[in-house]
C-alpha cells in the first residue's frame, strides 16, 4: 500500500520471466505461441504490450520486446535498442518521450517510469510492472492470467504467430537441480523478503519454465533477477545473492546486443552473439544454410541465412544472369545451358590481414540451376579421437603424462568426441603428470603449434605457446597458467581453423622435464629469454591426450642437459562438421536444385 497525504492506494505487482507470466494476484500462465499480449491497460490511456518469440526451443515462446503507447506515442523497449516512434534514441536524456513518462537504461536493465502510477523494468530476459494504484488497471493479463486469450493483441501479432510448434524434451535438462535452483528463493538472503513479497509464484513458474528449457544463456537465473528487482522496489536489498544462487556478476550480457528478426541474443562460451531463432534454424536441415536456388529464364538467385553459418545477422541475397555475369560461367552443354557461380564468406579483418588462421567461420556454395556442387563447411568442430595412448621407454622412472581439452575455465566439462565446439569459443588444454615427485621434477611446456596436417613440421602452422613458454603475444586469445611450476599447467585459447585450407586443425606441443633447485627456477622467464632447463629436456612434439614415459633418475646439483633418446608422439586434431552432396539435373527447363547445403 502506497500513501501520499493521507491518500492510500493498493500497489500491485506482475512480472513475465522467460515465458512464464505472474499476475498482479500471483496466478501463474505460460504464453502458449509467439504471439502479442497486452499486459497492462489503464484508464489513464497507458498500455503496455509485451511481444514473444521463440529462442533455442521452438514450443517455449520468451519475452523478446515491449510495444508501450500513451497518447498517441510508441516506445519500445527492447535488447539493445530503444526507439521512440519509430526513430532509435541514441541519448534518453534529451529524448522527447511524452509527459509524465522517463526512460533510463544501465548495463543490465531499463527503466520506464509513468508519473507515480507505474514503474516498469525490463533486462532482456523479464519484465516487472509495478503498479503504484491498481484501481487505475482496466485490463491486461496481469490483470486475470486465465483471460490470456483475451489479452492477445492482432495489430502487433505476426501472420501465424499462433501456429503451435512441438519439440522432443531435452533429455539433458536435470529436473531435480533445476527445481533446486528455484527453492533458492526461500532461503537467505531471498528470505529476508519472503514476508513482503511472496515468492510462491514465481517458484512455481520458474520450475515450469526451466524443467522445459533449461539453464541456456543464464535463464536459471532470470527468475532471481526479477525477485531481487521486486524486493529492491519493496525497499529490500537481497545481499550477495547472486553468489547463492550461481549467477554470472555481469547480468544482462545481450542487453545492448541488437539482433535482426529471425536471430535473437544467446551466449557462446560468455560471449553474446546473435544466433538463429529454433525455427528458422530448423528449416535448414543438416548443413543447409538457405534457401533453394531460384532460376528463371537464363538468370539465378540464392538467399543465405548467414546465422547459420557464423554467428553475425542477416539474409544475404546473391543474384546473377546473362547481363549482369558477377564472375558466372554460362555455357551450353547436352542440350542444356548451365549458369553457374559460387558464394564464398570471409571477414574484411581476414583479407586486409591476409591471416594465416581465422576465427571465423568460412564456407563456399557452389549454385546453379541445371547442375549444382554445392559445399559447406559448418561452424562446429569435432574432437576427432578420445583418449589415445602411446608409451615412451626412457630410464627408470615410470609416468604417466596427460593432455586433456576442456570446454571451460575451471576444467570440469571434457572436450569428448561428439562435442561441438564453435569457431572462437574458448578451449582450455590441461598438460597433467602422474608418477613424478613434484618436490623434484616440474614439466614446462617450452612451445605448441597448430598446423592443417598432421606433420607437425608442416610448413604452414600458427604458433600458440613460444619458445621459452609464453603465449604468442600476437594472439590476445592465448593464456598460459602454472607453466613450469609443477607437475600440471594448462593454456587456453579461441578455437580457430586455417584460412583456405581443410577442416583440420593438429594441436602440437613439446614437454620438457625440469628438475627443481633453487638455483635455477623451472618456470619460463617472460622477458623473451630462452629458459634453461637444468637437468633434463625430454621433448615431446604432442597432438594428444595420454602417453606414458620413464624418466632417467634426476642427478644431482651440479645438473646435466639430457636429451631423451625415444620421444613421444601422439596425435589430437579437430576437424570441421561438414558434408558435401553432388546433385546432377537432366530435366529439361531451368530447374534449381535443392538450396545450398
């Protein structure tokens, strides 16, 4: 309840968190389709219209943009953009929103504030409304969530928005942490406003919502966001919840990334990108990534989604014919005239470069409309072999020495056959040892290299780790941790795959032993100086993950250079998930073939 000069009006509150809506009496509804629905409506003439499209799943619809209009202006609010009539606000300080309405924004949300009936917050994943005086409210489905049909708005619905889509379950969600995450608001510190704001609805929809979707791009924690947003209206700062309940500090990552239509802002590794919507994405089939070639008379033409190749936005539109030839061969052959040419995808930063390596996806299509060899090279990378393990005979010690590749920083999620990993998405490397006295011995990884065949003296390759043992201070991807200070150390780097060359990427690294003294330190010197390794340098040139080897007995001081007389090696490459088909057309007349691919 809400007082000002003896004059009390009742405050109501209702959020819409991923797909799930709580309204002002903390009944709970899921948004069915993708669709528009009024939210809130007041008899002082402000309505405020939330707009819900699918992301990764295409059966769970969440809040993608809010449509707010009052006295004859439209804002709308949404990731990364505001606009106002139309026009994108670039500074809201002198934006000339309609009297008695304020926008704000920080990193992580914004803020629309009508007079003192209404404050409205919205962060990408949630919106809360808090309504300062709910007689004012004259519909809407926070209003009465079981009127949702009613609420729906057709001036802002797209053509076949109500169209149902169905999925099969995630089979990866784990129900039990999932409901886990969302009974963390019972506890401290959301318990210190359980007495004001009753959180039973939205444990309710966050254990719906989650049990379906999962914790994909921080959604496990868009339900705390907006309990603490609502406890923080009440007066009530929840402290350090975000360390309870496992959120990222830097809430709101997609806040300020704008996406086209068909895409919307999801997470590879922690990074925003703008990725294809789940039922744009399942339009194009194995590594299809447009539509069919579309041909008439003598000239041709292919769209291409290009989210499904590299997370960047767009539909790129390719034409070609008689007159206007972009490169296109046209020739007559059997009776047939065939016009054919091809569409390649690189960065600008890759030509002016002329790089070496890319992080960015590269693929080609070959199209035509008689006669197509249409080829694609996907965004995904594979693990070509598991564990491998090879033994080394060398003195007498026995060892085991292991090289692991994570999928995250803290080395928990192995890198196993059938993960993909994405162009430019962190992989971390473990170098680790078994069976030697890290009192003595400390193993430093004096080099590692890439190369696009398995030699690992090919010609072409891109330094990661640079003799003595630092990162390639070209690459600002590359860190290197514990390196000669024991019997384990591990570096990471963005994957990437050769400029022009085949899909695979050989991962090699040389391992040297180093006994402990005090004397002369095993860790490599980052001045540039080559490193002196005091008693023994048992190189391996490594792409792989286990192998076993016997270390001669460690000298003592004075020290002596040895060189392993049997190296290692062992193989550990990525390749590229990628197919190409071959599609021949006798037909008679201009026929296209079956889209890129």
């Amino acid at each position: 309840m809400v007082c000002d000069k003896g004059e009390c009006a009742v405050e109501s509150l209702c959020s819409v968190i991923g797909s799930q809506l709580i309204d002002f009496k903390s009944a709970t509804a899921s948004i069915p389709d993708r669709c528009a629905y009024t939210l809130l409506e007041e008899t002082q003439g402000i309505k405020v219209v939330g707009v819900f499209k699918e992301r990764r799943r295409k059966d769970t619809n969440l809040v993608d943009h809010l449509v707010i209009t009052y006295d004859s202006n439209i804002i709308l609010l949404a990731r990364g953009t505001v606009k106002l009539d139309g026009t994108v606000v670039d500074d809201l300080s002198t934006a000339a929103f309609p009297k008695q309405i304020t926008v704000t924004k920080t990193a992580t949300e914004m803020t629309l504030t009508y007079s003192t009936v209404l404050v409205l917050v919205f962060d990408g994943d949630s919106v809360v409304l808090n309504v300062k005086d709910s007689s004012v409210v004259s519909g809407g489905a926070c209003s009465d969530s079981t009127k949702l049909a009613a609420a729906k708005d057709g001036s802002l619905s797209s053509q076949g928005c109500d169209t149902a889509e169905t999925e099969a379950a995630d089979a990866t969600i784990d129900a039990a942490a999932m409901n886990a995450q969302c009974d963390l608001l019972t506890g401290s510190p959301f318990s210190d406003c359980n007495a004001l704001i009753d959180p039973t609805g939205i444990i309710k929809a966050c254990k719906e919502f989650l049990g379906n979707y999962g914790s994909k791009d921080t959604t496990d924690c868009a339900f705390h966001q907006a309990y603490a947003t609502i406890c923080g209206m009440a007066k009530v700062t929840l402290t350090d919840w975000r360390t309870t309940a496992q959120c990222v500090s830097s809430a709101g990552q997609c806040l300020e990334t704008a996406c086209v239509s068909h895409e919307f802002c999801g997470l590879v590794g922690s990074e925003p990108k703008c990725l294809c919507r789940a039922i744009m994405k399942s339009a194009f089939t194995g590594n299809s990534v447009g539509g069919p070639t579309v041909c008439s008379g003598s000239s041709a033409s292919l769209n291409l989604a290009i989210c499904t190749v590299d997370p960047v936005h767009g539909i790129l539109n390719f034409a070609f014919d008689s007159t206007n030839e972009c490169g296109t061969e046209v020739k007559t052959e059997n009776s047939q005239m065939i016009f054919s040419n091809q569409v390649q995808l690189t960065t600008a930063d890759d030509i002016q470069q002329g790089a070496v390596i890319t992080r960015h996806d590269q693929f080609q299509v070959d199209f035509s409309c008689y006669y197509s060899l249409p080829e694609v090279k996907n965004v995904a990378l594979k693990i070509k072999s598991g564990s491998v393990v090879d033994t080394v005979t060398s003195g007498e010690w026995t060892y085991t020495l292991t090289m692991t590749a994570y999928e995250n920083e803290d080395r928990s999620t192995e890198i196993a056959q059938n993960t993909e990993i994405l162009l430019d998405q962190p992989v971390w490397v473990e170098l680790k040892t078994d069976g030697l006295d890290e009192n003595l011995v400390s193993i430093v990884t004096t080099s590692c290299w890439a190369t696009s065949e398995k030699d690992k003296d090919a010609t072409l390759k891109y330094d990661l780790i640079i003799t003595p043992g630092c990162p390639n201070g070209q690459d600002s991807s590359v860190k290197v941790d514990g390196n000669g200070l024991g019997t384990s150390m591990f570096f990471s780097f963005n994957m990437f795959q050769f400029t022009g060359k085949s899909s695979d990427v050989y991962l090699h690294c040389e391992v040297s032993l180093c006994a402990k003294s005090d004397k002369s330190p095993c860790a490599p010197a980052v001045s540039g100086r080559h490193t002196e390794l005091t008693v023994f340098d048992l190189i391996f040139c490594v792409a792989g993950l286990h192998w076993t080897g016997k270390a001669p007995q460690v000298p003592e001081v004075p020290q002596v250079l040895l060189k392993d007389p049997n190296p290692g090696l062992i193989s550990m490459s990525w390749t590229k998930v990628a197919t190409t088909r071959e599609t021949n057309r006798a037909d008679q007349g201009p026929q296209p073939d079956q889209g890129p691919s």
